[in-house]
C-alpha cells in the first residue's frame, strides 16, 4: 500500500513509499536535496520498518531539530503504528 507523508521542517515536502510486511519499498521526496535523498531511499529500500526508524530517527539537519531522514522515521512511525 503506498503512503504519502507530509513533511515539516524541512526542504523535502512530501514522502511516498510503501511498507508491506514491515519492509519498506519505492521510497520517494518531493523537493530537498535530490542527490541525497536518492541515496537515503536506495539505502533504506527493503530494511524493515524497524530498522530504518532506528537508524533514521533524530538526524537532523543544520540547526534544524528534524531533517528529511528524521521525517521519513516519523512517517514511517506513522504508518507501522496503526
């Protein structure tokens, strides 16, 4: 089932991926830094939820408290929670 994640506080305005069976797949950002968040979806591509939101959760960005791999965490957190 795909997901999209509003994003806040960042330069990235939007997430979509999937997560079936507590992996995660077809992860994309809208906006933010391209080269990077390309890298950040072909990395965490077929991690489980877990795993990803472990790694993920409270990098932030410049002196912003969030950044756009901390966001996917909270999306992803979103979506394994419910």
């Amino acid at each position: 089932m795909k997901h999209i994640y509003q994003t806040e506080g960042t330069c990235s305005t939007e997430i979509s991926f999937e997560l079936e069976n507590n992996i995660v797949k077809n992860i994309s950002f809208t906006g933010g830094c391209n080269g990077n968040l390309k890298a950040i979806a072909v990395l965490v591509e077929g991690m489980t939820a877990d795993n990803a939101i472990e790694k993920l959760e409270g990098i932030t960005c410049g002196r912003r408290p969030t950044s756009c791999a901390d966001q996917l965490a909270k999306a992803l957190k979103t979506v394994y929670n419910r």
